[in-house]
C-alpha cells in the first residue's frame, strides 16, 4: 500500500481508508449517508412530484374503468387531482389539448366535462 493511501480519511466518518487506490469512502453506510445528504433536497422535491403524478394517474385510472369515458370536472378535483402535474401532452388535429399522465390521459371540454382516454403502449411487448 502506498503512503498516500494511508493518509487518506473518509470525508463522511474522518476514519482511514483501506483497499484501492481511488476509494473514496470507508464503507458502503459512509458513501450512502454522502449521497443522500448530498441528494436530499432535489430528492424531496422530485419525491414530491412523483407522488402527484402517481396520485393523478390512480384517480383517472379509477375514473375510467372502460378506457375511454367523459366525466364532469369536478369529480376529478373532488378526489385530489392536481391539473399543473402530468407527463405529457397532444393536441389533436382538432385542436383539443389531451394532458397524460403516464399512461391516463384527459382533455378539459368546453361544456365542464373531461373527456378521459387511456393512450395504448407504443412499447413493444416481452414475450
């Protein structure tokens, strides 16, 4: 082992370091606390984000058992459904804005219905 390895302390316990050459930390718990102090505010807020998204796609999902239906607008805010979060949108050559998320989409009509729509898998699927 080299002398500049056995000077070297982990930047996270301050204990020495053994093994290879360009070993950052002294364990695997070190490295993982770095990490997730390092990574713990952009986590929450994507944490965050995912939650609405899976919540929104739940509530549409249970809306619209048959695939394609039309609901009054203030049955999705009754359950919780946040319009600001989706994954994706299409404007069809109508020129009807769908909003997706994930899979589950829906478009705001101008009567204060919802046309839901469930956008099939452009995915190939594994045998």
């Amino acid at each position: 082992m080299n002398q500049e390895m056995e000077n070297k302390n982990c930047p996270e316990c301050g204990r020495p370091i053994f093994g290879r050459v360009d070993k950052k930390y002294c364990s695997d718990a070190c490295r993982n606390s770095a990490n997730n102090r390092l990574n713990a505010d952009s986590n929450n807020f994507v944490r965050n984000v995912n939650n609405t998204l899976r919540k929104n796609r739940r509530i549409l999902l249970d809306l619209n058992s048959s695939g394609e239906t039309t609901i009054k607008l203030f049955e999705l805010f009754k359950k919780g459904f946040d319009p600001d979060f989706y994954t994706n949108s299409h404007t069809t050559k109508e020129g009807q804005e769908y909003c997706y998320c994930y899979d589950q989409g829906y478009a705001i009509l101008d009567d204060g219905n919802v046309s839901l729509v469930e956008k099939k898998s452009d995915l190939p699927t594994i045998p």
